[in-house]
C-alpha cells in the first residue's frame, strides 16, 4: 500500500523563544515535553514508516491557540503537510483568527473539549455562540475536527443537525468504550450517528487499543464500523508523537488490525478518505 495518508500527528518545535510554549488550561502534556517532534524529525518519521503526507494538527496542550510553527511548518513543507488549526471560539476575535488561520494556508479546525490535560467532557461544544464560526467552516467546506468523549454525543448530534455540510471529524472514534464486545451495544450512540452523511471518523492508535481490550477484538469491530459508515467516512490517524511508539510501529499495529478489511477498504482509510477531506493533500509533490 504506497499511497498512505497519516491526519493525525503533532510537530513540537525547540525553540520556545520564537514559539513559545503556552499550553491550554495552563499545564503542558506530558508527550509535548517528553517527545518533542519538529517538523523534520516528523518528515524523517514518516519518511521511515512509509506515509507520504500528514495533516499535522495543533498542539494545543503545548500552545495553546497560536497556530505559528503548524503554520510555518506548513509553509516550508506543502508538499507533505497541511494543517489542522484551533482558535477560540468565544473570543472576541474568533472570526478574524479563523480567517487569518485559514489565509495561512491551513485547511482544517480542531475543537478541543476533552484530553490528557483536559479529562471530563466540556459543555460548550455546541454552545449558540460559536455557530458564526461553523458559518464560516460551512462557507468554504473546511472540515472540523472534534476531541470529545462519548458524553458530548448529544451536542455533536446538534451540530449534525444544524450543520449539514460541515465535514465533522471525529477524533478517535469519540473515545468510544468497546471492552464489551459484539455486538457493542456501549458503541450504540456511535453507530447511531452514522445515518449523518457528513460525519467522518478519524480511526488512530487508540481506536486500534480500544478495538483489542475486553471482550473486543479488531476482525468484530472494524467490519462492524465500515459497514456503518462506510470506509470512505474513515481515515486513518497514527497520533504520533502524541501516542508512545514509532510511527512505524504504529501503522504497522494499525495495519494487522485492519487485516480483516478489504483491499478497497483498507485503500480509502489509509488515503482515499484523507485525501477527500483535505484536498491540499494531493497526490503531486508527495515524497514517500
């Protein structure tokens, strides 16, 4: 499988005086401090693994809400990144960060409610005071990642509703609790989600784990959930250097798990479906 497409990895840069570190809610993940990743040490990863291209997305437990070395990393390397940005949605200048965000060349937007810094599920997700944002994403079809726990489905159930267009990814699966196994009735709310055209799930390392733990195993799950959404709702996200591990080791766990699909499947989620969401992300100029 050359043409593989990660939308999932982190870039941390050592230089903290012209990036300097200002993490969400005050404290820093212990990933960004232990396993900092520049934008080349992440190129030499991928390189290495054998993934063509990536959508870096924000660190926010390093920096918080500025964007600038995703940025820059995008710049200096098109030809294998774009990038996933996060703002605040309820500041005061939201919409002009989101447009200065997007005019730097990044094509997509995180929303961080919940995380190793963060446990719990925030309850603003789908808070009326950020609809002029989702405007925004809706006008230019730029795809919304969501960080959330399986306690904020019913505000992401609203957003669906309300924004029909949106491409909404799901990071991890939601955190989606599988340990009790076929037919995954603690997985119901997820499965019931699939009847919106416009939610896409991002499968990462920890999806993988989830898949395996309990009464789980991957060959029960996966089929189950590309039957729901389709694996071209599905694309592939290593969470490198965020989760432990090579980016090698990590889609080669992925891969195995993913045995039990099909070719084609396997094709769309490893990315087909990545390049769909993101289509900065084309074939020319990729190096792997």
């Amino acid at each position: 499988m050359a043409d593989i497409v990660d939308i999932h990895t982190h870039v941390i840069s050592s230089d903290t005086a012209r990036y300097p570190l200002a993490p969400l809610g005050g404290k820093q993940s212990d990933w960004s401090r232990t396993r900092p990743t520049s934008a080349e040490a992440l190129i030499a990863a991928m390189d290495a693994a054998g993934v063509a291209q990536s959508a870096v997305v924000h660190a926010s437990t390093a920096y918080g809400y500025d964007n600038s070395y995703l940025a820059d990393s995008v710049a200096k390397y098109p030809d294998r990144f774009t990038g996933v940005f996060s703002i605040d949605l309820f500041a005061p200048d939201a919409a002009a960060k989101f447009d200065h965000w997007t005019q730097a060349g990044l094509t997509g937007m995180r929303l961080f409610t919940t995380g190793s810094t963060s446990p719990g599920q925030a309850g603003w997700l789908a808070d009326p005071k950020t609809f002029p944002i989702w405007e925004r994403a809706e006008a230019i079809n730029l795809p919304v990642c969501i960080q959330m726990r399986p306690e904020g489905a019913a505000q992401l159930q609203q957003l669906l509703e309300r924004f029909r267009t949106v491409p909404i990814v799901l990071d991890h699966l939601g955190r989606v609790n599988l340990s009790d196994g076929a037919p995954y009735a603690g997985a119901q709310w997820l499965f019931d989600l699939a009847r919106y055209p416009n939610l896409f799930l991002k499968l990462t390392t920890r999806t993988v784990e989830e898949a395996s733990a309990g009464a789980s195993t991957p060959e029960a799950f996966f089929p189950k959930i590309v039957a729901a959404f389709g694996a071209d709702r599905i694309a592939y996200g290593s969470n490198f250097p965020a989760h432990a591990g090579t980016m090698s080791h990590l889609l080669d766990e992925t891969k195995q798990a993913l045995a039990c699909l099909t070719e084609s499947d396997r094709a769309a989620i490893f990315g087909k479906t990545a390049r769909r969401l993101y289509p900065a992300l084309n074939r020319e100029g990729a190096a792997a």
